[in-house]
C-alpha cells in the first residue's frame, strides 16, 4: 500500500485514499471525472463511488471539487508499528511581525462579530509551516494515523485541482443507507477524560449550538419524526468530544443534497 502511494505521488497521479472510522480496509481511487462541486452532485451520482472536496469559506472563489473513482485498490489495514513516528516540524512557532499584525486584525474582527451577536462561536487559530518537503513521507503519515486515530475517517488526496491534503476527522457529517439516514453533532472538545457529569458549561454549550443547529436543519425541511441520542463522550485520541447522534427515515420527496 505504501509503495502504491509512493508511487501515486512521484507520478502526479491524481488520486484519494480513505477508510471509514473502525473499518479493517484502505480504499485508494485513481480520480476519473473532475467536476465543480454542486450540492446536486450527490443525488445523482448517489451509487458512484466519489471524493468532495470543500473550502472552509463557502464564498471561496475556487469553490469545492467532486471527483468520481476510477480504478479502485482496497488494501487490509497494516499492522500498528509503534516504531513509526510522524515528523518533528521544523520552524518556530512564533509569529513574525507581519504574521503577528495579521492575527491582530483577525482577532478584531472576531471579538467584533462576537460583540455585535453576528457570531457566538469563532475558533481563531493558525497555521504552522514545515520548512521541508514531505512528499517521501506522506504514505508513511497516512498509515500513522490510522494507527493513532482508528475512530476517524482518515484521507489522503492529491489532484491538480486541489494540491494535497491530509486528515483525520471523527465527525460524520451525513449517512443514508436504504431509507435511514445519520448525522451527528460532535463538539465540546477537552483533553481530559473525565466523567461526562464533570464538563463545564462552556462545553456544553458548544456542543448545544451545533445540535440546535442541526433540530433547525431538520425543522426547516419538515423532518419532525427523528430519534436524538446523547449527548455522550467520544474519545478520539488525547481528546474527548461530546456527540449527539441523530436518526430518521428519509421522506419520499427527500433530497439530502439540500
């Protein structure tokens, strides 16, 4: 499998690799159709195998990306190798003084949003650049997180459109499988593992807002039968989350690209 990405990559063949949170087996897809990513995609193409891929910001320019699989390699999960490490950045970690000028406007226009009730919930962060190329060790990067993180869906994708990216996330965004369909709302994240009684309110808040969010979703399009577990602890790692889960049978006029 290894040696299959290695050689993916040298190559520029265009390409994603996955597997699903808990699985035993490593899907990597040579890309055949590349398109702009439209909502509608996914009820057309709903029994093709497929990747999206979406910016952050839904009012990127560049827009998201829906690529179709080609030829289809499925590996059994390697062995956990306690020996493999993952990279040591190397670069400081502190800002610049332009980088700090920048994260001072991004800051303001933050605690703005928060005082004017725009937003309740911002996550400012940045980001670290590693001052080397990694391309020789992304294959072994990928088989490190599934190790680390069994519970999430880890990917790995490389295309002219979208450059590489690589991840690990436990939060299923949606699932429909005959007429049940899933989503969850995870958030809450703390570092320790506690009993679920000891989480603060501030947690439990943040994860209150994604489920409102979410009984709002299901409101708007007249979803009003559906069964919400939780919130219970999911631990991912050196992190525990707080997960709702929610489930219901799809309606006949129901169209899950909306």
């Amino acid at each position: 499998m290894r040696s299959i990405l290695q050689t993916y990559l040298q190559d520029k063949t265009a390409f994603y690799a996955y597997i699903h949170p808990a699985d035993n087996q490593v899907h990597i897809d040579t890309i055949g159709k590349t398109a702009r990513f439209d909502f509608n995609n996914l009820a057309e193409e709903k029994d093709s195998d497929a990747f999206v891929i979406f910016p952050f910001d839904s009012s990127d320019e560049k827009g998201g990306w829906y690529f179709t699989s080609e030829k289809q390699l499925v590996f059994q999960t390697p062995p956990k190798d306690a020996t493999l490490s993952l990279p040591e950045p190397n670069t400081s970690q502190h800002f610049n003084e332009k980088q700090f000028e920048e994260y001072g406007k991004q800051f303001d226009k933050m605690m703005e949003g928060i005082k004017s009730n725009r937003v309740q919930k911002v996550i400012l962060s940045k980001s670290i650049q590693i001052k080397k190329s990694l391309e020789n060790e992304l294959p072994d990067i990928f088989v490190k997180l599934m190790s680390l993180y069994p519970k999430t869906f880890v990917f790995l994708i490389s295309s002219p459109k979208t450059g590489v990216w690589m991840g690990a996330s436990p939060e299923l965004l949606f699932s429909k499988e005959d007429q049940k369909c899933t989503t969850v709302s995870l958030a809450g994240t703390r570092s320790k593992h506690d009993d679920i009684s000891s989480w603060t309110n501030k947690e439990i808040e943040e994860q209150s807002m994604v489920s409102d969010f979410i009984d709002n979703a299901l409101e708007k399009h007249n979803i009003e039968r559906y069964e919400r577990s939780g919130p219970s602890m999911l631990k991912v790692g050196n992190l525990t989350h707080l997960k709702t889960i929610y489930q219901f049978n799809a309606p006949s006029d129901f169209h899950w690209g909306e």
